[in-house]
C-alpha cells in the first residue's frame, strides 16, 4: 500500500517557493503580452512539482523518479512545442517555449527538495529575459535582423542562415 504523502511544513515551503518562482516567470510573461502568462506558469510548475512529490513515497523505488521525470520533460515538450507556430513564414513563440521549459524544470528541482537551486534559476531566467533586452537597446550592433525593435519573429530563411 502507498503511504500518503505527508502535507507538512516541508509540503507547503515547497508549494510557496512553486507559486513564488512561477508567478515571477509568469509575470514577466504576462507583462510582455506573451502565451504563458501567470496563471500558465504557475501551474506548469506546480504541475510538474506534483508529479515528482506523489513519487516520493517510500514504496516507490527511486527508479520510478527518473521514469516520471523523463515522461514530465517529454510531456513539457510537447506542449512548449505547441506554443511554436509560423505565419507566413514567421517563426513566434520559440522563447515562450523554452521559458516552459524552465518553469517545468524549476518545478522538478523544487518537488526533489532543491529550492535554492529552483530560485537560482528563476532569477537567472528573470536575468535574461530582462537583461539581455537592455543589453539589446543599449548597444545597436545587438539590435540587427530579428532582433530589432518591433520584430519579435524571423523567417525561416533567416533561421537557416545562421
């Protein structure tokens, strides 16, 4: 028989740190008007938090965890791969993408008990997607192609070259 999972004080640091690291992504997300606003985030964090804690009943062998790990990434990139899409031969959504990604793997590090590690890269998420768009204005030579003000997309011919 499978122990339930215990909701203690350890339980909800985690689902606080989940809700906290989500949230941020997520308004960053949200602010810039991209798919996977808060709500979005928050829960693909959590999601992927509750999938690692259920395996961590002691009748649960460890092995199991890397199994639902694995299923989690490949579930996560499945649906960070929907958010892609082209219009007439624009490339969107590829950062939104990867941002799911991130917020999955943010909520794995968390279920596994590595909450320092979860912020770390929350921050340093925050940190590129806030700071390399400074860096991005402040210096022109970055601001070139798809990377110019107001164009957010690039054509699969640009991608091809490089």
């Amino acid at each position: 028989m499978i122990e339930p999972i215990p909701v203690d004080a350890s339980f909800w640091t985690k689902v606080i740190c989940t809700l906290g690291c989500g949230l941020a992504l997520g308004l960053e997300r949200q602010l810039r008007g991209k798919p996977s606003g808060m709500r979005t985030s928050t829960l693909i964090c959590m999601g992927s938090m509750l999938f690692i804690l259920v395996t961590q009943s002691p009748a649960v062998h460890e092995q199991e965890v890397y199994r639902v790990v694995g299923q989690v990434i490949t579930g996560i990139g499945f649906f960070g791969g929907g958010i892609i899409f082209t219009n007439n031969g624009l490339v969107n959504g590829v950062t939104s993408a990867a941002v799911i990604w991130v917020l999955s793997g943010i909520g794995i590090a968390i279920g596994l008990g590595h909450l320092s590690l979860a912020i770390a890269i929350t921050l340093i998420s925050l940190f590129i997607l806030v700071g390399v768009e400074i860096l991005e204005n402040g210096f022109r030579a970055l601001r070139r192609g798809v990377h110019s003000p107001g164009n957010n997309t690039y054509t699969a011919e640009e991608n091809e070259q490089g």
